[in-house]
C-alpha cells in the first residue's frame, strides 16, 4: 500500500501562490488600476488570506497536539511569526524615513512596541503616507496571534472523549457568528472592530483543525485527487460569483476551497519540496509586497511600476528575510510537526 505520510505535502508551495494572489490584489486595489469583472473573478479563485487560515489551523493544530509543553508550543509560534515581523518593521522604518516620513514623535514610543508585539495599527502620522497604510497587508497578523491563544483554550475545553465532535460544533457556532457578521446590519464602528477579530474567521482556521484531525488527507477522495476537486471548484467559483448572495457564496466558497486545498496539498505531494527546496518565502512575500506598494504611492510610480517589478522586488525581499532571519530562527523551534505520520 501506497505510503501516505501527514509531513510530506506542498503546504510550503499552496502558500507561496496564496500569497501571490494577495499580491495581484493589493496591486490593483491599492495602486487604483482598473480590473475588468472576469479578471477579477479569476484573482478571486484562490483568496490568499482564507487559504492561510485554513492551513493554519491545519499545520498549527497538528504542531500542538505533538508538542511537549504550553510552553514550546508558545515559544515556536513565537519564533515562526515574531523574528520576521520584526525585520519586515525595520525595513519598513528605514525605507520611510528616506521617502517623506517621520518617527521622530511621541506617536513611535506607543506605535513600535505595539507593532512589535503584533497589534498592527497605522498611527496618525503616517495616514497620509503611501495609500494610507505603512503596510495594507499586516492586518492579519493580529488574527493569527488570537488564532494562537484560542486554540490551546479550544482543547483545554474539550470533552476528552467527544474532541472531534467538540470542533465540529465549534466549527458550525463560529460559520454562524460569520454569516451573522455579514448579514446582521452593523454600525461602522462595530463592524470594524469586528473585523479585527478572530471571530469572522475562525471557522476557517477550524476547517484545518477538523481536516487534521480526521487525516482526511489519507483517503481516497482526496489523496492524488487534486484536478477532480479543482475543476468542480472553479466552475463553481466563476459561475455562482455574482449569481449568490455574497455572504453565502463566499461561506461555500472558502469551505469546498478548503477541500480542495488539502487534495492540492497531498497530489503530487513531493512536488514543493523539488521545487523550493525547503524554503518557505511565503510569510515574506506577504509582508514585503504591501511596503513595496505603499511606497510606489508615496513616490508617484504608480504609471511607472508593473506588477512583475513589484513581485521581483518582493520576493528579493521575502529572500532575504528567509535567508537572514526567518530561516535561523525557525531552526530554534522545538521539532513537533515533523514527528507526525
């Protein structure tokens, strides 16, 4: 029989593109470009925030439950996010203050340590920078934090002999709370700090848990079947774009997305391996890409920068960030994952 090992999958690959397409997104969103409906229907096939989650709370969940101690399990999270972020910061403060901004103010004493510790926020005095954003593509690291700390919470709370049924229900309470956040009308107020939340999102992130948890990955339907989910997929995607609600479309969306993900992820599963070679430029490229925009904007070359120029300087970026500091620091990490067949 066919051996089907849980670590060796294009997880690392699904990633990479994941953040791509975030790139292709921010780029016509935040430099203002014109879209046409199809192309927008296409970029829309595989949104990269949706895919991290879900191979989040595949991966992280897999990594918890063969860890040793709150504390490593804390203390490898801390080292995959906290080092990289913190590069991305100084890049990000040295590369302003060449192209119209300024940190020397009382805002940066309040501003820094919270960007350090991960509660991203643009500060007064840099709104008017760039597209008004210091980087339009941190937002999410906030989410990820609480995805961290509710997950260690989800298990502790656990039945022990009821786990899976006890993610799945929490599975089915948070898809309500997000439709609920789509549907039930809000103040602006609210619903931007609802945004900020882990709440919108995290049946997502439990999707993976769920997924993980079940090794779906091992049968049949899935494993090697990538192009009979994927086909079904996008006629779906690009039929029922604009023939669905939106609350509804994107729910079902990202949920057979989700499937479709984890039989990408073990078709063909040597294939990230053979062509990254272990390296994982993904957390880079995501960071990266929302600078190189935003101060494409602040300069005035937005007629002059195409998308390949911004994608080539980001990733020369995210390669540097892997090599120099993402890479070391996740050798420190407490072998965990690895350990799952």
């Amino acid at each position: 029989m066919e051996q089907r090992a849980f670590k060796i999958n294009n997880f690392d690959l699904l990633r990479l593109l994941a953040a791509t397409e975030v790139i292709f997104d921010h780029y016509y969103q935040h430099l203002k470009l014109p879209l046409s409906h199809t192309a927008l229907k296409i970029i829309y096939l595989f949104p990269g925030v949706p895919v991290f989650f879900v191979i989040s709370g595949y991966l992280i969940s897999a990594s918890y439950e063969r860890n040793n101690s709150l504390k490593n399990y804390v203390r490898n999270r801390a080292l995959r996010i906290y080092p990289g972020l913190w590069g991305c910061l100084l890049v990000t403060i040295i590369v302003l203050s060449f192209t119209g901004a300024s940190f020397l103010n009382k805002q940066t004493l309040a501003w820094l340590p919270s960007q350090m510790a991960g509660l991203i926020y643009t500060p007064g005095f840099l709104a008017g920078y760039g597209f008004g954003a210091y980087n339009g593509s941190l937002w999410t690291i906030p989410i990820e934090l609480q995805f961290y700390i509710m997950l260690p919470l989800c298990f502790v709370m656990a039945p022990k002999k009821w786990i899976n049924q006890w993610f799945i229900a929490l599975f089915l309470v948070f898809l309500a709370l997000n439709l609920a956040y789509q549907l039930v009308p809000l103040s602006e107020q609210v619903s931007k700090l609802m945004r900020y939340t882990f709440v919108p999102y995290f049946y997502l992130f439990l999707a993976g848990v769920i997924f993980q948890r079940l090794r779906i990955y091992q049968h049949n339907f899935i494993y090697g079947k990538a192009m009979y989910w994927i086909v079904p997929y996008v006629i779906f995607s690009l039929f029922f774009f604009d023939r669905m609600a939106p609350a509804y479309f994107t729910v079902i969306q990202y949920i057979f997305m989700a499937f479709v993900l984890l039989s990408m992820a073990y078709t063909l599963p040597a294939l990230a391996d053979k062509l990254l070679r272990k390296n994982d430029v993904s957390y880079g490229v995501y960071m990266y890409h929302g600078l190189v925009l935003t101060v494409a904007v602040q300069l005035g070359m937005v007629a002059h920068i195409n998308l390949f120029i911004v994608i080539a300087i980001t990733i020369i970026l995210a390669t540097l960030s892997w090599v120099l500091i993402e890479k070391p620091s996740i050798r420190r990490k407490q072998r965990t994952i690895h350990q799952v067949q």
